[in-house]
C-alpha cells in the first residue's frame, strides 16, 4: 500500500497521551491501522473486544498490508479453555502463544493483536521464555 485512502488525524507522540479513532465503520478501521504502520517506526498493540473480532481484524489488516508487507503482525491467541476446566489447551495454541511471546520483545516495529480477555492473564517472565525456548531454522 502506497498512497493515502483515509484523512485520520495525526497521532501524538507524547508520554501518557492517548490517541483515539472514532467512527470508523467494519474494515476502515484495519485500513486506517494499515495506513499507520506504513510509517509508524514502533510496534503498536491493539486490544479486541474478543476472540472473533481478533481474528477477523488480522485478516484485514493482513489484506490491507498486502501480499509483499515484511511487517510483522503477531497474534497472541486465547488459550481457548475455561479457568477450571480438566483438559490442557490444544498444543497448537501453546506453540502459537510461545512463538508470539518469543518473537513480541524482538519487534522494532509491527503489530500486536489480543483479546481483552486474553490481556488479562498473567504471562511468564520474559528471561522464562528465553531460557526455555528451542528455536529451529
């Protein structure tokens, strides 16, 4: 994506400052961040009201960067169970959420999708996912 289709407002980059979009219909919004990103020199985390907006919205935004985009658009995924449930998450999950948590700290620039549902959760420290990760070429 080369030109401008959307006019947003400039985003401030000042400590403690919040920049808001609003009125942005269905998939404007993802082409509102794809637009961003194409000059946004840091990563930027966006939080969904839940699972199924989180996937739909990175399928639009992958959709907007394009088929060449080299930004990378990680996707911490929910672990799909309920606190009490008897059975462990699928091990695709777990593979899924390691490798997003692995590669998150090494991102100079890209996007964060989660689930508010998923924020909430507590994760391992950072040194506990690079001591315990085995990464293959």
């Amino acid at each position: 994506m080369s030109s401008k289709v959307l006019n947003l407002p400039a985003i401030r980059q000042q400590p403690g400052f919040r920049n808001y979009w609003h009125g942005l219909p269905a998939s404007a919004r993802a082409l509102a961040i794809a637009e961003l990103m194409q000059t946004e020199t840091r990563p930027l985390v966006l939080v969904t009201a839940d699972v199924a907006s989180l996937w739909q919205l990175e399928q639009e935004i992958r959709y907007f960067l394009g088929p060449d985009n080299s930004l990378p658009v990680q996707v911490l995924p929910d672990w799909e169970t309920l606190p009490y449930d008897n059975f462990s998450p699928h091990q695709d999950i777990i593979s899924q959420r390691l490798a997003a948590l692995y590669q998150v700290p090494r991102m100079e620039r890209g996007i964060l999708l989660v689930a508010a549902s998923t924020a909430l959760l507590r994760l391992p420290p950072r040194e506990y996912i690079e001591q315990n990760s085995l990464v293959l070429k």
